[in-house]
C-alpha cells in the first residue's frame, strides 16, 4: 500500500515532492496519523517515525511504533464485546481507551428483531467511524458505500494474540509491509488472518496446533524484526511442525 518511507522527526516540514502523486480519483489529500495541515500550504509532522503515502488513495501518514493505541477513523479494528446497553454493544479496543460504542443495528441485515446477540469477550471486526478526544468511539460493522459487511463482523473460532501496533500496520499493508510469512504459508496450508489496528491478531489454523503454530511464529517476527531470509527459515519451521 505504502509507496515510500522516509524517516521523519516531530517538527519536520513535508516537501511538496515527499507527498503522493495522486493515481486514482481521489484528488483531495487525505492526512493520517502524525501529520497536520498548518495553512496555508505546508504538512508538518507531530510524532517520529517514517513517512508512509499511497498514491492511489492520495495519503500521506507517519508509521510508529507505540505502545499505546489511539483510535483513529477509519481503522480496522479487533474489539472485545464487553456488554450490551441502550442501543449499543459495550466494546474494549485496548486497556488504555474509553470503551467503544458499537450499535446493535450496525450489522449487514440487522433489525430490531434480528439484531445480533452476543456474550461477554466475543471479538468482532470492526471499522471506526468517529473518533475524537472528548468522546467514545463509535464502530461499525458494515462498509457505508455497499451496506455490506464485507468482511467485518463476529471473529469466530482461532484464538487471538497480542502484537505491536507497528506490525499491526505492517501486515494490514500486504505486501508493501515486508511480512512474507503468511503468503509462503499460505502455499502449502490453508488458515485464515485478522489483523486489528489496535495490535490484535487473530489466527484461525483449523487446529489448535495450527492456530498456535501461525501465531506464535507472527510474534516472533514481531519481536525479533526478522527480515525476509529469516521469516523463510521460520516458515519452514512451522510447516515441519504442522
């Protein structure tokens, strides 16, 4: 997804020439996380971290590894059902962040007869809608242009495991992100995986062992940084366990 990188310190202007060249429809930059528009004309950064742009979305973003996880709009999330009340599903994203509020109806096909029901640490996936400083989250579970829930909804079997935010954002950017180990697994085991913004992973292997296998394998990667030449050696561990 992310065409450059470059790395940046709080404070730094953005060059014109740093910014996405627009590829697609959209013509009105979008700015992410860690960048801030000082008018008239200039982009300054508010965190260190490295510049990250998609220039078919026209956006522009800072990639940071933090331990704490700020909602954001717009990010694809795994939230933990807490409780029910009024309208909405009570929902944890993180220990460190307001509960979120998720609508019962917010569902693809939902009504007041056939909103869905559910206990205490279901997961679900989830998109944010709103977010600010002085209010709660707000989530959804159905894609605003089509209605539907493409994707989005109960997390159902797997387990879950905990990652950083960093590799969170690095395996939501496919290929770009530089974590191989799913797609050369993928060639010889089928599995299916989650990946919340808020540093949530969820892996369903269709076995325990499978599950924890693949999991475990992604969190070492994650702790150790491990490039390509070593995410292969690991993968072929796994399958020989498998």
């Amino acid at each position: 997804m992310a065409t450059s990188l470059t790395v940046v310190l709080p404070g730094d202007e953005i060059l014109q020439d740093a910014l996405p060249t627009p590829t697609g429809k959209k013509k009105t930059l979008t700015l992410g996380p860690g960048l801030r528009h000082i008018p008239p004309n200039t982009i300054a950064t508010t965190i260190a971290g490295a510049l990250a742009t998609d220039n078919r979305k026209n956006a522009a973003w800072i990639e940071f590894n933090s331990g704490r996880y700020i909602p954001t709009t717009g990010d694809l999330v795994i939230a933990t059902v807490q409780g029910s009340a009024g309208e909405s599903f009570n929902c944890l994203l993180s220990p460190n962040t307001p509960p979120a509020a998720l609508p019962h109806l917010a569902f693809e096909g939902a009504t007041r007869k056939t909103r869905p029901q559910f206990p205490p640490n279901t997961l679900v996936y989830a998109r944010i809608v709103s977010a600010g400083k002085d209010s709660a989250p707000e989530l959804t579970c159905v894609e605003p242009s089509t209605g539907k829930g493409d994707g989005l909804g109960q997390v159902k079997g797997g387990m879950g495991f905990k990652i950083s935010l960093g590799m969170a954002r690095r395996m939501l950017a496919g290929s770009k992100g530089g974590i191989t180990l799913p797609e050369m697994l993928g060639q010889k085991v089928g599995f299916e995986i989650t990946v919340g913004r808020n540093g949530i992973l969820h892996v369903d292997g269709g076995s325990v062992k499978a599950t924890l296998a693949i999991g475990r394998a992604l969190q070492e990667i994650d702790e150790q940084a491990l490039g390509e030449k070593a995410q292969k050696k690991l993968a072929e561990g796994v399958l020989k366990s498998l």
